[in-house]
C-alpha cells in the first residue's frame, strides 16, 4: 500500500496541459495565466501627486514664505508647469506633476488666503508626496509571470495595462460520476434508508474554484452494466472522477468495471485515514480518480490528491500547508497518516487550531463547521496541545 507522497508523486507524474486560449478580461477571473505580461508604458506614465496639496520647486523652500498660486491642476488634465520663483500650483490627487515642481506639500499643512499660500514649518525633502514616473513598472518591464491564479487584484492590473483579452490555460473536460444504490438526487424524496447525493456537489464546486464547470454528472446503482455504460458515456472527459463503489464490499464493482473500460489501474488504496480505498488510474486520454463514497473522505481526496494534480497541470506549484499550534489533545486511531477537520481560533497572542468533533468519515457536518484540514503524521500517536501542525484551507487557490 502506497504512502500519501508515494500516491501523489504518481499521481502528478500524469499531469498535462490542456492547451491555452484567450479569453475576456471581463471572464478572466480565477482562470490560470497562460503568458507573461509586460508593461506597456511606464507607471505611473507621469509623476504623480499621491495627495490632495500644492506643487512647488524644492529649491524655493526656506528663503521664501508665502508663495503665489498661479493655477490648478486636476487628474486627467494636461502637465502644466510651474517657472517662476515663488509660485505654487494647487493639485489633486492623481494630477500629473507640473514640470518643474519636485516638492507637494499636503492640503492640511498650508493655509490658503487671496491666491497667496503659506506652509507649516515641515521636515520637507525633494519629491516628497510624489509618485515618480515608472517607479511601479517601467516600460517593457515583466509585471506579471505565467501560471498565476487570476484573482481580483490581477484583474484590475490587467485592466490598467489595457489587456481586454488574455491568454490563459485551457479547462479540462470534468465529469463525475457517484455511485450506490442507497444515493437519490437532491431532488428527490428519500426513503429511511436513502440518502442524497452530495459528493458530486461537492467535487463540483471544488472545480469551480478554478473556473471549470464540469460537463456531465450521474447518479448510477450498484449495477455493472450501468456503472460500465456511464463510464463509457463519458469516455472522452480529461478527468473522470467517481465516488463509492471502490472498497471492498460485495457491490463495491467501480474497479473491476474501469479495468473493463479500458482503464489502467496505477494504484488502488493508499495509507491515509480518511480516503484509504482511493483509486487511481489512466485512460486512453482520461485520468481517473476513483474516491470512497464518504463525504468526509471525497472532501478529504480532493484536496490531497487530486488538487495537487491539478496545479501541476496549469503549472502552478502545490498549494502549501501552514504551520498552526493545535489547541487540543489529539490522539491517532490508525498507524496512517491522518487529516482531522478544524477552524480557526484566535487570541491577542496568536491563531491556532481547534479539532470539530468528528463523527467518521460520513459525518458530513464536520466539514461544514471547519475552515479546512490539519495532518495528523503517521509516525506521531499523539499530538500535544501547543505542537504545530500541518494545515490547509478548503477553499485557498
């Protein structure tokens, strides 16, 4: 039976890219740059006012008292410029610099009287308050690398450099499948020994976090030629992934069906508490992931397998854990590694971690409460309240 990181190093091993495309600034959001951006001008393009004040020459400071505004100046308008001895020009915030002006000087340090303005008595240096030409980027310069996360703040920086289309990697084509004859459809009303259909939610709005919509979702029975007739209906997805059916129960059949489907079996459970039944295997072009049926261990999966896999796919690096001090006494209940749900909790002093009581790998409410999962290491039978451990948000991209 393979170690976590013996399981996923396998598992990343078959990770590929799914080609790049260009899309609208406007649904670029939370989709993998697929290029390195350049600056396409200096910034700022000009030098800048960081406050409401007054432009004047560094040079007149100390010799001169009161200074004579000559104009004013508004973002977006035109450089005016600023010659005479003496002389102030009234900024705004984001106005371009008159040239000649090196020195502004904030709006709450001066007093203003029939066009003639006087200063407080300040430790002054040149270009204070000034926001030089290109000291953000300068032109051609690389603002951006490839293989980033576009988040928000990524979006409103492209939206600056006059980017309306990006090159970003292209999705997989998703399809999930969970199996058992007790799952019903959410909408579906359910008998006392029924229970509804979670994981394929779940495993789909954890793809959502990475703007992939998944292209096909069944609920199938315990029934061979169902199970193999969905398998081959979604034949041509880049990711497969199926939920139940995968231990060792009488109509646990999703392994001896994807070896009839074609597909090569890489390794079937791994030392790991929840999750251990995982399976994993390779298509013709699919790759396929093949998770208990517990909530707890779907979630569980996810999150150490098969988000790994695919980071590297976009070519971005595994999302790491953190180190966190536990606030509790834990004790492991088998000799493999363990993840354990938990939120955060926070002093004047420091955030560490609290365990949600946990039920099993069914207990789907757990998981609901938390903020993600901390990892209990195999070699530790108990760990200690102040001990730091390994710790990873569901939700962090």
């Amino acid at each position: 039976m393979l170690t976590v990181s013996e399981a996923r190093h396998l598992i990343v091993q078959q990770a590929r890219s799914y080609g790049v495309e260009t899309v609208p600034l406007s649904e670029a959001g939370n989709r993998i740059l697929a290029e390195a951006v350049y600056a396409d001008r200096d910034y700022p393009p000009f030098n800048r006012s960081a406050v409401d004040g007054y432009a004047l020459r560094f040079k007149d400071i100390g010799h001169i008292t009161s200074y004579r505004l000559v104009a004013q100046m508004l973002a977006g308008e035109p450089v005016k410029a600023l010659t005479e001895e003496g002389t102030c020009i009234k900024i705004m915030t984001g106005a371009p610099v008159p040239q000649g002006a090196d020195l502004v000087i904030r709006v709450e340090d001066a007093e203003e009287r029939e066009e003639m303005v006087q200063f407080k008595m300040l430790p002054l240096k040149r270009w204070q308050n000034i926001a030089l030409q290109g000291e953000d980027a300068k032109d051609g310069t690389m603002v951006l690398p490839h293989s980033i996360v576009i988040n928000p703040s990524i979006v409103g920086l492209l939206a600056s450099l006059g980017r309306a289309t990006v090159r970003v990697y292209s999705l997989p084509r998703v399809a999930v499948i969970s199996t058992g004859d007790e799952i019903k459809a959410v909408e579906v009303a359910v008998l006392p020994h029924q229970i509804r259909d979670s994981n394929s939610y779940t495993i789909a709005s954890f793809f959502r976090n990475y703007g992939i919509e998944t292209v096909s979702r069944q609920l199938v029975s315990d029934r061979k030629e169902e199970l193999k007739k969905a398998v081959e209906h979604v034949r041509g997805a880049d990711i497969l992934i199926l939920s139940g059916g995968v231990s060792m129960g009488s109509a646990d059949f999703v392994p001896e069906v994807l070896a009839a489907c074609g597909v090569r079996k890489l390794f079937h459970k791994v030392q790991i508490k929840p999750g251990k039944p995982l399976w994993f295997g390779v298509g013709e072009k699919t790759v396929v992931f093949a998770l208990p049926g517990n909530p707890v261990s779907c979630q569980v999966a996810f999150k150490v397998f098969i988000e790994p896999f695919l980071r590297a796919c976009f070519g971005l690096t595994a999302l790491p854990f953190i180190k966190l001090p536990l606030t509790s006494v834990r004790k492991k209940k088998s000799s493999f590694e363990e993840y354990f749900p938990c939120t955060l909790v926070a002093d004047k002093a420091s955030t560490g971690l609290l365990p949600v009581k946990n039920n099993g790998s069914g207990d789907f409410t757990s998981l609901a409460c938390s903020a993600g999962i901390a990892l209990h290491p195999a070699e530790r039978e108990e760990l200690k309240v102040g001990d730091l451990v390994d710790f990873i948000f569901w939700n962090g991209i």
